[in-house]
C-alpha cells in the first residue's frame, strides 16, 4: 500500500514537471514553435503592456480575473489557442448558446489596442488571451508561469464547435475523452478544474441538480443538505450568479477541492471528480497541499495554453482588431 502511495506521487511528480518544462511526453499537440523570447526584439514591452492593463481592470472589477481565465480556456478548447472565441460575427463562437456568460472582451481589446500604438500588427490575439490570463491568475493570488508566445489568431470561427466546450453536465469519461483530444491528461483535467476556485455561475447552469435531478423528483443527493438550501434560496432565477467556491470565492487557493469533498461542489462536473475513482485520488492530493495545486495548476495552464490545431488548413495571421479577420 505504502509502495503504491510513493508509485503515485512519483508518476504524479515526473509528469508535473514534464509538463512545466513544455515537454508533455512528445504529444502531437506539442508546439516547438512557441517561445519564450518571441517577442524579445519585436516588442519587448508586450508583457508589461498586458500586465498594467489586467491589473488597472482588475482593481476596478475583480470579477475580470476569472472571466479572463475562462476566456483562455474556450479560446484554447476550440480550434487550440488561435483567439478564434473574440472573432464577433453571428455564426462565430462567441455568438454560441454556450458562450453567453463569457465575459473579458473588452479588456482583450483595450490591450490590443495598446499594443497597436507600441507594436503595430506584430502580437496576436490569441497571445494576448494567454498572458491575460495568466496574469489574472497571479493577480487572484494564484501561481505564476512563463507564458510561451507565437501563436497565430485564426481566420475561422464556428458557432457550432463551441458547444463541444464541456458545460457542465458532463460524465467523468466525457471529460476525460474531451481533454485527451486536445492532447490534456487525467491530471490536467483535475488541476485546470481547480481553476473554478474563483469566479461565478449562472443559476442556469445548475439549477436542474436542485429540485427534479434526472426526472428522480429529488435533487442531486450528492449535494450537502445545508448548501442545497443556500442554492435553493440563492438560485431563484437561472439570470441570477452563485460563486465557483461557496467558502473563498475570491481567492485562488485549494478550498475548491476541499469543498468538492464536502459535496459542495456548484457544477455536477466539479462534484463527480471525487466520486469517481480515476479522479479522487488526484482531488484528494491537490486538496490537501495548496502548493502542489499551484504547482500543477501552472503546468497544466501552459499546456492548455500550447493547444494547436495542426488539421487546420488555415496557418493564421496577427489579427489588427482582435473581433475581426484582416481585410
Ligand atoms: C471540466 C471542464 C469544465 C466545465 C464543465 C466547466 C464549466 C463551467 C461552467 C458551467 C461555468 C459557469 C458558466 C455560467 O456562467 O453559467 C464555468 C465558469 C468558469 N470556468 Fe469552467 N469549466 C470547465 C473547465 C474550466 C477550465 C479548464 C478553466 C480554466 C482553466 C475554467 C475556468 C472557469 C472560470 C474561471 C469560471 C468563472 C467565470 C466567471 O466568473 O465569469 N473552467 N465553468
């Protein structure tokens, strides 16, 4: 038993670290093209550029930290990490049933348009978005990493494939099967979940767990009595927001994981991680060390932040204006 704890954090501590250094076990999805001096003689200020921006709109709004990282995130899930989600014409992914409560636009923009002025036509947006949202991460008080750049914005955008984006009701092989076609692991899935240690929900997206969970006429008996009845009293209305993490919504730490284990996990997805056996034990670890949590977290954002997609036809270019395509 012993043997096989040790075993675990072993293979738990060879992929962590093989993914912090970029070398995630010689996946296709692996990108030699990016690199960390990309902009060194192009345009050496684009990352204090992106940090001043995020901080001054995060001081005013703090719920833009969050919104950042999801953003990132449904960029990186469709089409890899091309920007292809701030593309604003009504068949694109944006304009996606799944996408309404993505919010951050507008500050990708304010800093592109900065970027423009020192820069012009030199940092893709799809570059932006990732260094966005790892600074929204630090500024959340979560861990900080080096953002590899290069990326190319994407000329295609297609509403139909942001529903593949997991929303939530999803079983635990569903999540796994998602995350594996973007080259992610078990591990990435369970630490990347962490991220909902900040930010909020719509009421809509968890209402069904409350009253009549799959027509039982009872609710989700995974939730804990006592927070079912603040669910209840909170989410009256689907339009209506509830915090990620009931206990420290605002703050980047493990408490997620600690409340999964409480059954106070908001999303049916973030609860089913502790009761399925391929992920428990990994919630199990992240929740008892905040700094393994960080640490894993920071390798498994650089490795959602590396996602291309090499089946493309279209090799990209450096968006002007991150809502269109180049004229
Ligand atoms: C396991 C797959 C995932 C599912 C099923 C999922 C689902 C969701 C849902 C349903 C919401 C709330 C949407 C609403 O407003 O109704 C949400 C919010 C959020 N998600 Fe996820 N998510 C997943 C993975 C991720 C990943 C990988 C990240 C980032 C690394 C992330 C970051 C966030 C953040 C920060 C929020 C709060 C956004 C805000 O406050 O505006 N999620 N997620």
């Amino acid at each position: 038993m012993k043997f096989s704890i040790k075993l675990f954090f072993l293979i738990f501590f060879v992929v962590a670290v093989s993914a912090f250094v970029g070398k995630t076990d010689n996946s296709p999805f692996d990108d030699e093209s990016l690199s960390l001096f990309y902009y060194n003689r192009s345009c050496p200020e684009v990352e204090k550029i992106i940090h001043n921006k995020v901080k001054k709109w995060v001081d005013k709004d703090y719920t833009i930290a969050p919104a950042l990282i999801r953003l990132h995130f449904h960029d990186c899930a469709v089409r890899g990490c091309d920007a292809s989600v701030l593309l604003n014409h009504k068949e694109s992914e944006r304009w996606s049933n799944v996408s309404k409560s993505l919010r951050g636009f507008e500050v990708i923009d304010d800093i592109k348009a900065e970027i423009e002025k020192k820069c012009p036509k030199t940092v893709s947006c799809a570059d932006i978005v990732t260094a966005a949202s790892r600074d929204a991460t630090v500024l959340a008080g979560g861990p900080y990493w080096q953002v590899p750049y290069g990326r190319k914005d994407g000329r295609v955008s297609i509403a139909k494939e942001a529903e593949l984006v997991p929303m939530g009701h999803e079983n635990v092989t569903d999540l796994v099967e998602f995350y594996q076609s973007k080259g992610l692991n078990i591990i990435d899935l369970v630490a990347l979940s962490g991220a909902h240690t900040i930010g909020r929900s719509t009421c809509g997206s968890l209402q069904y767990r409350l009253y009549n969970y799959m027509g039982t006429g009872k609710p989700d008996p995974t939730i804990n009595p006592k927070y079912l009845n603040f669910l209840r009293r909170k989410c009256r209305w689907a339009s209506e927001y509830v915090d990620l993490d009931a206990t420290t919504p605002k703050t980047f730490d493990a408490q997620y994981f600690k409340n999964v284990q409480n059954k106070m996990g908001l999303l049916h997805t973030d609860q089913i991680l502790y009761s399925d056996s391929r992920t428990s034990p990994l919630l199990n670890a992240l929740a008892s060390q905040s700094g393994l949590f960080h640490h894993q977290f920071a390798a498994s954002m650089v490795k959602l932040g590396n996602i291309q997609d090499y089946l493309s036809a279209d090799d990209g270019e450096i968006r002007v204006n991150c809502n269109y395509v180049n004229a």
